[in-house]
C-alpha cells in the first residue's frame, strides 16, 4: 500500500493505493461475503455466482423445506403440481423448479408460499388430514367430534379428507385386504403403499407425511398383481393355470414361461378384486398337478 508495509488492522482511505492477490484455486465467493459488502453491485454478483453455481443445490434446498414444511402444515392435498406451476408462473418463475431454486437460495419466503396454499386449502374448502382435529360447535368451543372418513371411487377412505388425489404405489400393488398406509406425496395427492413394502421402510424417516388411510370396499376397479407359478415341466400345464384362473375370475393381462428343463418358471400379471380372491387363486394354483409353488411377487423382482 503505497509501497509501505501497515498495521492488520488498517482501515483503507480513499487515495489509497492496494494489490489484489486472486487465488485461482478459490471454489468460489461465500455467502459470509453479503454481510461485509458495501455496495449493491458487490451483492448482485455474488449472489449471480451463487444462482448460477450451485443451483441444483438450492432446488433441493428448496423442495425439501417445501415439502416438510407441506406435511407439517398437512397442506399435501392442494400443494398439486399444477397449483404450483401457476403459483410459480404468478411470482415470475418459469418452472417450479426455478420456483424451489429461489426458495432453497432464499428469494422467496418459505411462509409466503405455504400462505398461499393456506388460501388455496380454504378456497376449496379442504379438511385437515389430521384425524385429531376437532369440529368447531357454535359459539366457537370445540365437540372433540373427530372429523369423518371420506369414501372415493378408488376404494380408499382417507380419515378426515374428501375428494383427494389417491394412486396406489406401482413398488407394491396394494390390493384390497393388504394392510396399507397412506403417504403425502408433494403435488400427486396420496400414495396407497403396502405395510411391508420395503420402501415404506425408507420413507418413516418422514413420519410427518404418513395419514391413516384403509379400504372401504367400494372400489370401481381391479387391481394388478404379479404371480409367479414354479413347477415341473409338463404337457399342457400352461392350459391348467390358465384355466385356472378363469374358473376364479381373474384376468390374466401378460404372461412369461421360461423353461429350464426339466423345470418351468411363469409369471403372470393379472387383475383380482381383492386379496380373498388372491389367495383362493394361489391356492388352486398349488394344487395343480406338477406345480410345486405359486407366490405373490413384487413387481420387478427376478
């Protein structure tokens, strides 16, 4: 400075001459820097770098704020995916994704975004999904009445909520009579898995998301499972499954034989109406001259 060696502590005056040393090998500005900053310039840039860089990094900053704070608020069955394209859309964001990166870098209020839900829920008049809530008497107390199940066309009552977006997991095919739980899936409404789908497992790491759900026994469809039917090879001993399953009702939609002499493996796809059905199939199945197993099979599995 000037050509004269000065104090740590020295604070710059104007006229001031100084060298800048830039270390090539820096990942880059840190976020501490905004605080020290003078000039909106400085801060424009580095928060440019930081949009620009680790943007990723905010997206799932951003939806994983956004989705906890969803199932704390139990706002899951509005927060659609095409509610939050058109919420996006209003706050000058291209995607959800340039939605979550603002979020995730702190653009965007968190609580502003679950206002908005917030206003979306009671527009459309939408219950808690919380099974402890209690209904309001006149004159404000409250019954300790616990709100009602609601039925729809999939089968499914969820506790406390009507007309909510209900699919069923394609990792376990949940079939009337499975023991099921519900999870709150961001934007796709409610996912029916099985108790023992493994992928329950990872996700009670979120316990949050979970609501009571159970069947009604008013679905208006049928639903797939995968069987699979080891035995010995034999003449016409894929007429006597297939024949089978007819005889009990089931559909059969695609079928693999893979012989290994002298043993044959088949799987089948099929559509059954509930888990009764199901087992009443396996069970003829295993009766069948030759056959010396028929099992349930998770989708995918060898």
């Amino acid at each position: 400075m000037n050509g004269k060696i000065v104090p740590l502590d020295y604070t710059l005056r104007t006229g001031d001459i100084c060298e800048v040393l830039v270390n090539k090998g820096s990942s880059g500005p840190s976020l501490d820097w905004l605080t020290t900053c003078k000039t909106s310039s400085a801060k424009h840039k580095i928060k440019q770098w930081f949009r620009r860089n680790r943007r990723d990094e905010h997206v799932a900053l951003g939806r994983d704020a956004l989705e906890r704070e969803i199932a704390r608020q139990q706002l899951g069955v509005v927060a659609t995916s095409t509610f939050l394209s058109a919420l996006a859309t209003r706050l000058n964001h291209v995607t959800v994704e340039d939605l979550m990166a603002a979020i995730g870098f702190g653009d965007v209020s968190l609580q502003s975004i679950i206002g908005k839900l917030r206003e979306e829920a009671r527009r459309q008049n939408v219950v808690s999904l919380d099974g402890r809530l209690k209904s309001t008497a006149p004159g404000g107390t409250t019954t300790g009445r616990k709100v009602g199940v609601r039925r729809g066309s999939s089968g499914i009552s969820v506790l406390g909520a009507g007309d909510v977006l209900v699919r069923f997991a394609k990792c376990c095919m949940p079939v009337p009579g499975d023991p099921i739980v519900g999870y709150i899936s961001l934007g796709r409404g409610i996912t029916i898995h099985r108790e023992d789908c493994p992928n329950v497992a990872v996700l009670r790491k979120d316990p949050d998301r979970f609501t009571p759900v159970s069947w009604d026994g008013d679905a208006e469809t049928s639903f797939r499972v995968e069987i699979q039917v080891d035995g010995w090879d034999r003449h016409r001993l894929l007429e006597d499954m297939t024949r089978t399953f007819a005889e009990v009702g089931i559909n059969i939609l695609d079928a693999h034989c893979t012989v290994n002499h002298p043993m044959v493996k088949n799987r089948f796809v099929v559509e059954v109406g509930d888990t009764r059905t199901l087992d009443q199939a396996i069970t003829r199945l295993r009766n069948i001259d030759a056959v010396f197993d028929a099992y349930r099979v998770t989708p995918g599995a060898a």
